[in-house]
C-alpha cells in the first residue's frame, strides 16, 4: 500500500464527474450509473449515491407471475433491486472486477449470482436447469438477458473467454462458469468415480458442457453458495 498524504490520496481516488455515460467503471470494482430513470440491479449492491433516487425491492410480481414460480422453484436466492429518479448510483459486490456489456439485440446468459445491473430495456428470464446436475452443483440457476441495453456482470479477478468451436465440446466448473452467449445450451455431465473425490473435493465430479458456436466465460475462482432452502 502506497504513502499518500490525505490530499494526494482524495486527488487520486476521487470519482471522475467529467464521465457520463450510463454505466460507467468509476474504478475496475465500482460501477457507476449515471441514473436518469430506472435502472435493475442486485439487491444490496448499492454502495453511494448521489441526487434524487429511490430504491425499491423486486416485488412479488413484479416481473410477472411465471418469474415469480421459476425462482421458488430454483430456490434462488438473488433478488433485484429498482432504483428509480436522477443521480449517480455507485455499484459494486463483495470487491468483484466489474465488466459491462453493451448489448445490440443480443442474448447473454449469466449465472445469476454473478449479474450487478442491467437497463429496464433488456428482457430477461431464469432457465430452469433440467438435470440433477444442476441441483447437486449447489442450486446453479442463470438469468437469460436478451435486447440492446447495458448489462455489468461481476467476476472474482479477471475473466478469460474460451471459445466454443463447432466439433468441439468445453467442458467447465459450474461453479468457475460466469456467461454464455445466449445461442448455447449447456448440459451436464457426470464423473463420480473415486478419483473424483481426490483432491479439493467433489466438485469437479459435475461439469457444465457447452457445444456448438458461442463462447463461455469463466473466472479463476471457484465460487460456491447454497440455494434459499440451505
């Protein structure tokens, strides 16, 4: 940690009020919204803000009855927030590097748990994972975000994308799976052999297998959490 005197230290952590763009990455861990209607993000993801905005929890039926069943059925724990007036927002969770998308009539799946904030002009969806895997992986579930809009996803460090090649199977730790292009569907497959159990645990007895065309993105860390019902 470098020495600063409280001046050089304001001077060079201070936020850039000459950037205006929507979502803008005051630092590569801090998102600001330069708010001037609505915006979506997860819940408890507000760190300051500045102006006249207020914030309102996702209500029961607030998306639809549908979206509402899907999450009690994934168990899923993350909600939404809306916050809604004119002002900046500043946005981070628990320190992850922040990457914002501009999305032009394209599709994203995230795995929910990694999704900071997107504009209400984006629409999106929970998908239901089909398999056992899905559930023994520790309640994974993803949000499908489909439109032209601003979306900012979260990662621990920095992400690589690999590509997905048509012939050709990526297989990845649901747990280290962040994103997917939205053309991909990913399975699951399962190797519980003893050999599995050897090492930093089970884990990676479950891996999510994207084939086709598209590309995945994964991060260097291995993020484990337990569904609502745990």
């Amino acid at each position: 940690m470098g020495k600063f005197s409280l001046d050089e230290f304001v001077h060079k952590t201070q936020q850039d009020d000459q950037e205006n763009d929507y979502f803008e990455l005051e630092t590569e861990r801090v998102l600001e919204v330069n708010l001037n209607g609505e915006v979506w993000s997860k819940m408890g993801a507000m760190i300051s803000y500045t102006g006249d905005i207020k914030f309102e929890r996702e209500r029961v039926l607030e998306h639809g009855l549908g979206k509402m069943f899907k999450k009690a059925l994934t168990g899923e724990g993350t909600q939404l927030m809306k916050a809604s007036g004119k002002g900046r927002l500043y946005l981070a969770d628990q320190g992850k590097k922040v990457t914002v998308f501009d999305l032009k009539n394209d599709s994203l799946c995230v795995n929910g748990n990694d999704l900071l904030a997107f504009e209400p002009s984006i629409n999106w969806d929970i998908r239901l994972m089909r398999k056992m895997a899905g559930i023994m992986s520790g309640g994974l579930f993803n949000v499908t975000l489909q439109g032209t809009g601003k979306v900012a996803i979260t990662t621990h460090f920095e992400p690589l994308t690999l590509l997905v090649k048509l012939g050709e199977t990526v297989y990845t730790d649901p747990h280290a799976t962040v994103a997917w292009s939205g053309n991909l569907t990913p399975e699951f497959k399962t190797d519980i052999s003893f050999r599995t159990f050897i090492g930093r645990g089970s884990g990676e007895s479950i891996q999510m297998a994207f084939s086709g065309e598209g590309f995945v993105i994964i991060q260097p860390f291995e993020e484990v959490y337990m569904s609502s019902e745990s």
